[in-house]
C-alpha cells in the first residue's frame, strides 16, 4: 500500500472512531442523572456574590452581617421583605419554617436570590439538626441518630457525611452540630444529647463530625463552648450556672480541639454563667470568648451565640443591649431566633447595635476582622 493510501485511510478510521465516541458521550449525557437544578441555582447564586468584599459593605451592612435571624412562615415572601431591608449574614430554620422538602429548597432558594439581588454576601442558612431530640428535618428517611448512640469516630463521620448531604439538597448551609458538651450528670437536660465519653473520646468523635459535615457540602457549627458541665437547668429558660473550678472547666473545653483541629468553620457559645470565672454568662465573657476560645485554644473562625433571647431578659438587657456585649466581648455573630420575640424587635435590636457601633462601641478595625471572618466562611460555600 502507498504511503499516501495509508495517511488517507488512517485519517478516515480515526474520523469515524471520534463520531462513535461523540455518539457515546452523548448517549452518557441523555440517561444519566442530571445534576439537581436547586444545587445548581444555589451554585449560581452563591457565585454571583462570592466576590463581594469587605470594603463594598456599608458600615450598616457590615453589621447586619453581625446577625443570624429566625423569621417567620413557610413561604418567602415575608423573608424577602426582611432580607430586602437587612443585609444580615444568615437566617435559622425553626420549626415554623419547616413542612416539606420541596419547600424547604423553595424558602432557601427565594432567600438566596433575594440576596443576591440585593447584592450582599450569600446567606449562612442554619439549623439545628443533632439528630434524637433535637431535629428540625424529620421528613421520612433523613438522618436523624441521635449522638448518644455515637459510639465511634468511624460512625461519627458516616451519620455527619449522609446528614451534611441531605441538608445541603435542602439549601442548608451550616448544621449546629455536633455537642460537644461533656455531661455526666444524668439530671442535666443536656445528657440525652451529647457523645458519651471521656474529654478525649468526644473531642475524636467532634473531629470525624466536622469532618464528614465539611465532606457532605455544609459548615458544621459544634456547641455550646466552653460545656455546660455540671449545670443542669437549661439556659433557654433559666438562669443556669456551673460551680466547676477553672481546671475543670478547660479539662472538660478540651472536647473541642478535635473539631478545631479539623479547621471548623464556626463554635457556639454556651449561655451558662461560670461562677469560678466570670459573672457574666459565657456568651458575653471577654475571659472564656478571647481569652480562652480565641487566644488558648488558637480558634479563628466564627463565633457564634447561641439564641440571644434567652440571655437577654435573665440579665435585664434589652436584646440589642445584649447582642452588642456579646460582640464586645469577642462574638463575631450573635444569633436570634424569634422563639419569644417579635421580628419587629428583632429589627430594633438591629438598629440599636448599628447606632451603637456608628458611636464607637466596636473600633472598625474590631469589625473588619469579624467580617472578614465571615466572609472567609461564605467563601468557601
């Protein structure tokens, strides 16, 4: 054969190799599934604001990012209205926000958009889900083990991996979970919620939590730092305290260094007022927020109050009197869920803190670095 035969018939055989390749990968397209369209108008949506800055925001809307917010119903419109007005860093699902997977997508999609018209920085969508007791997703087949029955760190990351996955479909972006509290006390209302265990044992299973979260698609918010301990009322509704020594109180925070250590995005702080350290409760301490979880335990991320409703009226604050403590004292983000307040309060407490701060309460320097931590985190989204 000639060598100018060959080139001719090589160069057909491989033409008709690609057509049969092309019809292949097309046929590969059509039946396998397509990716979700809710993750993808997520993606998109998180895209479009990924690049807004922290020089970008107003001083008012660098404090609204200051602030995650329950609001109200389970269609979007009222939220819309809320996100329209407030450019806070993220919203709660409660109970109240909660009737189907479909439109659980549909809520936090509207919210996202709404954001995104507003050109502000994508929403921190959280929730409570620790599984047992404390559920908000209980739709038939979610991942709902409760941690007490956590025996390894194996299973750990297993049962975080599938719930991550699930609320991720559902448009959720951060889980406050796992606790990390160490309870030993049976009395405590905490005990049926926790890992049970040594310091050591909890901090393993924290880590693996953290880390199947972050591999599932959310940010894991571990809690309530530094641990309730030997407190037994709950600080939602009463004035709880712990009587432990100092030693005792970091021996038992070490149950967070797993979860540190494995770079979680976000710790929420315990409301317990620790008596042998500081008068005021955890979430508004300079002692236990800088001094220990920023400085001693080398946390940089997020840190978070747990709901501000319940401290408030226990310490005779008004609630923007007390979410601005708390960020004095080294919070980044003060949470309100609107179990027991009105969203028109809430918005009062909003105002307060932002006339505050415009008053010097936070130097811009103290509220560019907790932005900025902030939208490290929405970043990685």
């Amino acid at each position: 054969m000639h060598v100018k035969h060959l080139i001719i018939y090589t160069c057909g055989f491989m033409a008709i190799l690609g057509i049969v390749f092309i019809g292949f990968s097309y046929q590969q397209d059509r039946f396998s599934s397509p990716p979700s369209l809710y993750t993808a108008s997520i993606k998109n949506t998180v895209d479009t604001t990924r690049q807004k800055n922290n020089t970008s925001l107003s001083l008012e809307q660098k404090v609204e990012q200051l602030f995650m917010v329950g609001l109200e119903g389970t269609t979007p419109q009222d939220a819309q209205r809320f996100i329209e007005k407030h450019a806070v860093g993220g919203v709660i699902l409660l109970e109240k926000n909660i009737q189907s997977a479909q439109q659980v997508q549909s809520f936090t999609q509207q919210l996202q958009t709404s954001a995104t018209q507003e050109s502000i920085p994508p929403l921190l969508v959280g929730v409570d889900q620790e599984g047992g007791l404390v559920s908000r997703i209980t739709f038939s087949g979610y991942e709902i083990t409760p941690q007490s029955k956590i025996i390894s760190s194996q299973q750990a990351y297993a049962v975080a991996k599938k719930r991550g996955e699930e609320l991720r479909a559902l448009g959720i972006t951060m889980n406050f979970s796992p606790v990390l509290d160490v309870i030993t006390n049976t009395q405590s209302f905490l005990y049926s919620r926790v890992f049970t265990g040594t310091p050591q044992e909890i901090s393993e299973r924290g880590a693996s939590f953290v880390k199947g979260y972050a591999d599932g698609g959310i940010q894991a918010c571990p809690k309530h730092f530094p641990g309730h301990g030997d407190a037994i009322d709950d600080p939602h509704i009463f004035d709880s305290t712990n009587n432990q020594n100092a030693e005792e109180i970091q021996k038992n925070a070490q149950s967070f260094m797993g979860a540190i250590s494995q770079n979680t995005p976000c710790i929420m702080l315990d409301h317990t007022t620790y008596r042998n350290i500081d008068t005021d409760p955890a979430s508004k301490s300079s002692i236990i927020i800088t001094n220990w979880l920023r400085n001693s335990f080398h946390f940089d991320g997020i840190i978070i109050t747990d709901d501000m409703e319940m401290v408030a009226a226990q310490n005779h604050q008004t609630l923007g009197e007390a979410a601005l403590a708390s960020l004095q004292a080294g919070a980044d983000m003060v949470l309100i869920s609107g179990y027991t307040t009105s969203l028109q309060e809430r918005e009062a407490a909003l105002t307060y803190v932002i006339n505050q701060i415009k008053n010097g309460a936070l130097t811009q320097e103290q509220l560019d670095k907790k932005i900025e931590r902030i939208l490290k985190i929405k970043n990685g989204l």
